[in-house]
C-alpha cells in the first residue's frame, strides 16, 4: 500500500532505503491519499481521475484518524501507497510508517523545501512532490515490472605492467577507447532530429511487435529528462536494447541512445548517493573471464553498462550459492566498495527510492565506472572479487586521463561538442567511418556560406589517414 502524502519531483533522501516488494499474487497494492481538501477543489479531482486512470485502487481521505484506522486494518500482505500533503504527513506517519503493509510514502505538497526537511527522518518516503504530472509519472512506473537487475557485469580491462603482451596491449587499448567513446557520446550537443531518428529506428526494430510499438509511443510522447532512470529499471524496450548496444560497443547505436544517455548521466549526478558504502553482486562468468581478473589483480576495470549491486551480502550470497553450477561457468561474488567523495566523476545512486515495492537498497554505478581490482581469492565453489570505485586522481591511471585529455584536444571534458568535434575524437581513436558520417552530417546541415563547410572538408580528407590508438 502506498501513500501519497498532500504535496506537489524526485529527490534524493541521502541513504534512505526502501520498503518491500509484493511478491504474492494474494497481496493487494492500494493508493491511499490524505489530503483535507482531497475532494475540495478541481485539480485534486482531475489528480484522483488521472490516477485512476492507471490504478484503479484509489481511495481518499480527509480525515487523518479515519486514514490511520484503514491503513491499520489492512494485513501485512498487503503493499500500500500513501499520498500525504505536507501538515497531515507530519502527524500520520509518527503512527504509521513502519506498519509493514505501507510500502511507500509520496508527499503531495506546495512547499518541496519546506517538507523536505521534516520528510528526510523516514526512510519510506520515496519522494516530495509539487508537480502533479511528476506524481503521476512515479505512481505509472510503480505499476511496471522491475528489470531484472541480476545481470551480469560485461568490462574492459586495464593491466598495470612492463610486459609488451600484444594480448595486454589490445586490453588496455579497449580500456581507453571504451572510456573516450562514452565521454565523447555524453558531451555530443543534443539536436531534436536525434529523437526522432531514435523512435524511426526503434518502429523500424519492433514491427509487428504490438506491445513494443505501444511502449515505443508511450515512450515518444511521455518520456522527459526527469523519467530517465524510470525508464531504464523498469521492464520496457529501453533496458535490453541499450544494454545490447553498449555491451556491444555498437557506435552507431549508442549514438542513437545518446540523448537518454545524457539524461541518465545527469540524473545519476543529481542523486548521488551521499556516503561510503560496501555493495554485492553475484553473477556466472566463464573461466577465461574469471582467469583474466585473476591476472589483473592490483589493476582495473571499467564496466560497459550500468551495474547493480545489493547491500544485503546474505541475500546475494544465498542467491548465488542456489545457482546451479555448470561446466563451462564459475560462481563469482563481487565486493565493492565505493565513496562519492572519491570517484565524483562516476555517480552512483540508491534506485530503490525509484520503486514502491523494493524492499533492499539496492545502488547503481554508471556505466564507464572504474573499479581497482583489489583481490581475487576462492573459497569452495566461490570466486571473490574485492574491487574499489575509483576516480580520476587514480595515480596508475595517470598516464590513461593524460592521453584522454589530447585525445579530446585538451579541452573541458564536460563541455558539450558538436558533431565535428565528435568526429575528430572518432578519428582519433581509429573510427574514421564513424568520423566521416559525421563530417557528412554536419555537412548536409551547415549553410552553403557557411566557412565551417571548408574545415569540415579538410576533416574529411584527415578521415582517411590512419590514426593509432595509443
């Protein structure tokens, strides 16, 4: 059951953690509101009707004792919602947040600042809202199905050594390369056809495919810079296709998901977990991968995609141990610690305030993140990886940002670029393909009298001289 709390956006509540998810087909999810004035004025009926638009276990209150005894006669199966405004908010939930049955709390309220202050003190508050459609957008999203965030963490690894292993070399060279692609994508300048080309595309892919092509327009015509991370944990097109793209280091691909990359990044910086921590993820690899973090000990890994890990060690351990063994696979336990004040580059949040029904802490790292590979030990059937974030003052790596830094023209890399500019680190790290598409494209588009035009020629013609790596 959940509440929405009277108020009228998504804030970060430092560590706060999360309530459980119903995994019963017996339990009943229920959106409670309390509001004085719930059915007093137009915009909190046309709010009742959009909610119920999407859940159809809406019930109002005005009365806070009368709220209080309903959300007490419920069973623990039961998951609730609660919808407060800010002054009922204070009083109710000093009775009720840690009755089991109410899973989150929402503050529906005209003063964020203000209810943010008191709000902070209890974990199952999820959010405090002032806008009505970002109330609507979190109740939508709780009604979906959670990805599965068990995956497993695809990387490129980094070797500390002296040793000219081609093999070595070729590593640490998709390393560098991995890192300045994604830098380069998220500082692309953003252009409106780039939208419409990604939804072209995603019809194109899911024709035929009904409910691919109703989330794809549900997408086009819902979707905001503040739904990012909505979109992503949640089960729709977004999470299995980016994930094949960036697993894949499909250039092309990634580029068409730049705008929601840029999103992502942004979102993931603006709730940044607020303290150290130490996360679990538990996965099956193959005896070659395991063997080359084995060697790698003492040096790095960055991962493609964006990684989830549990605080709970029991839960992943059990869950792990459970995993039936095969003869081509090793069980493999990953130990991570991670400190904001360390690898502020490279955020890292709490997505269980993303969901309703979740009831761990569960933390996300963004993908490009750099791990140090402290140790790589076994006991029994389980392989360890101790492994720390890392950020950019990492001494080892001294010589990686360095050559980063030429590779994008040793300006800030957290100004935007446009395509041109995009092309030339393209070049530079051996994509000339991708670089003269977009000379091309930057060509279409700039004026005929544009003297742009002539420096775009001239990048063509470098194009098609090879450039090395490193």
């Amino acid at each position: 059951v959940a509440y929405l709390i009277g108020s009228k956006s998504l804030m970060a509540f430092g560590n706060a953690k999360v309530c459980p998810i119903a995994d019963s087909d017996s339990s009943i999810r229920l959106i409670y509101w309390l509001d004085r004035e719930v059915n007093e004025n137009g915009d909190n009926r046309q709010t009742q009707q959009r909610i119920r638009s999407i859940h159809n276990n809406l019930k109002t209150f005005h009365d806070p004792h009368e709220c209080r005894t309903s959300v007490e006669s419920l069973t623990e199966q039961d998951r609730l919602i609660l919808i407060v405004s800010g002054s009922l908010g204070r009083d109710i939930l000093q009775t009720v947040h840690d009755l089991p049955q109410l899973s989150s709390v929402y503050v529906y309220c005209m003063d964020k600042k203000l209810n943010e202050e008191w709000a902070r003190q209890y974990r199952k508050i999820k959010d405090v809202i002032v806008c009505e459609q970002n109330l609507i957008d979190r109740i939508k999203f709780d009604k979906k199905t959670l990805v599965n965030i068990d995956q497993g963490i695809s990387f490129n690894i980094y070797t500390i050594t002296d040793d000219p292993n081609p093999s070595i070399i070729r590593e640490n060279e998709s390393f560098v390369r991995s890192l300045i692609l994604l830098k380069s994508i998220i500082r692309l300048r953003f252009d409106p056809k780039d939208r419409e080309e990604l939804i072209s595309c995603l019809k194109k892919q899911f024709h035929g495919n009904k409910r691919q092509l109703r989330i794809t327009e549900e997408f086009k015509q819902e979707y905001s810079n503040e739904t990012a991370l909505l979109w992503y944990i949640h089960e729709s097109f977004l999470y299995t296709t980016l994930n094949k793209a960036l697993n894949e280091q499909s250039i092309e691909q990634m580029l068409l998901f730049r705008l929601y990359l840029q999103d992502m990044y942004e979102q993931l910086k603006q709730n940044q977990y607020g303290s150290q921590i130490r996360v679990y993820h538990s996965q099956m690899m193959s005896f070659e991968e395991r063997h080359d973090l084995e060697k790698s000990k003492n040096g790095y890994i960055s991962i493609k995609t964006f990684l989830f890990a549990n605080t709970n060690q029991n839960k992943v351990l059990e869950s792990l141990i459970n995993t039936q063994t095969t003869s081509d696979k090793c069980k493999i336990l990953f130990v991570i610690d991670a400190n904001p004040s360390v690898a502020t580059a490279n955020p890292f949040i709490d997505i269980s305030r993303f969901h309703s029904f979740m009831s761990e802490t569960i933390i996300m790292f963004m993908l490009g993140s750099i791990f140090r590979l402290k140790d790589v030990n076994r006991d029994g059937n389980i392989w360890t990886v101790q492994m720390e974030l890392c950020g950019e003052n990492e001494h080892n790596l001294e010589q990686v940002f360095e050559y980063m830094n030429r590779i994008h023209g040793n300006e800030n890399r957290d100004s935007t670029i446009d395509r041109r500019a995009f092309g030339d680190i393209a070049h530079r790290i051996g994509e000339s393909d991708v670089a003269r598409k977009m000379y091309d494209r930057q060509l279409d588009e700039a004026p005929k009298n544009d003297p742009v035009r002539s420096d775009l020629h001239c990048s063509l013609g470098r194009s098609s001289v090879i450039y090395m790596v490193l």
